[in-house]
C-alpha cells in the first residue's frame, strides 16, 4: 500500500494531535501495545490448572459474592 498524495492533510495520524498532546497514530500504538499486555494477563492467568473436585467446590462456595 502506497501513500496516496490525494491525501487529506487534516486527516494524517502523525499530524492530527489527540486528548494529551499525542498523535492519533502514537495512541495507536499504545493501545495496542495494551490490548497485548491484557491479552498476556490474561493468558497467564487462566492457564489450564487441574483442580480436584475439592478445589472446584472450594471456589463454588467461596465464588458465591458473599452469600454464604
């Protein structure tokens, strides 16, 4: 994909300044950098772990929002 010269100056990502002072194309960026750390949490944190069936009724009861 080429850069078009037709190109809407108003509307180029490295000169269209965001909330911050920071170019819409360095927001970008940093949104992605953090959707990839969330998605790395998230993988880290819900890595299959076998439970016994001690453990699952374990955090059943305890997962219950206080209601018991």
């Amino acid at each position: 994909m080429t850069d078009a010269p037709e190109r809407d100056p108003a509307s180029d990502p490295d000169k269209l300044k965001g909330p911050g002072g920071m170019t819409l194309r360095q927001i970008h960026e940093q949104v992605q950098k953090s959707v990839q750390r969330d998605r790395e949490a998230q993988a880290a944190h819900s890595s299959p772990v076998p439970q016994g069936r001690w453990q699952r009724w374990v955090r059943y009861v305890w997962g219950r929002s206080g209601r018991r």
